[in-house]
C-alpha cells in the first residue's frame, strides 16, 4: 500500500489522547509514547519567565475584588496573582 504523507494531524493510537502530524511513513506515535517505548522521557518545558514586580504589583491592583465588586472572577485572580507574589523572591 502506497500512502501519501502529507502532514495529516493523528491520533496517536497508543495513548488515545495526543494528535501528531503524521508527515513521514515511520511516524507512528506521538513523541510522548514513542519516547516512552524507547526507554526516555520528553524534555521538560522550559519555565515561565517571571512577572516583574513592580508589573505584578500593577496586576494586582487592576484585578483587585474591591474594584470589582468582589466578583468571584476577581478573587480568584487576585489569589493566583498573590501566590505568584509569594513565590518570587526579591
């Protein structure tokens, strides 16, 4: 049987859950699982640049509940950005 690989997004049909670009015969798993066949783990992602303070501190300040009626929306900003806070050293 003669395919045409012309990039085609596929489900990976070990895992189920992970789409490829299938744009090569030997292509067959996802990079996740054809990592975990071979023995080896995917490269963790690079970490996120931090947020400057003085720019989440301004953050804060827009999100703020009291600017917002204590909307649920607002809080839960508001929380996120505050554990951001917390975990930055400076």
């Amino acid at each position: 049987m003669n395919k045409s690989f012309t990039g085609a997004t596929v489900l990976c049909p070990t895992c189920n859950t992970r789409w490829f670009v299938q744009d090569q015969p030997w292509k067959l798993l996802c990079v996740s699982c054809y990592l975990e066949r071979k023995g080896k783990t995917a490269p963790a992602p690079p970490a996120p640049a931090p947020i400057e303070p003085t720019m989440l501190r301004r953050l804060v300040q827009l999100c703020h509940p009291d600017k917002h009626g204590n909307s649920e929306a607002a809080n839960t900003a508001t929380r996120y950005l505050l554990g951001l806070k917390g975990g930055q050293h400076g």
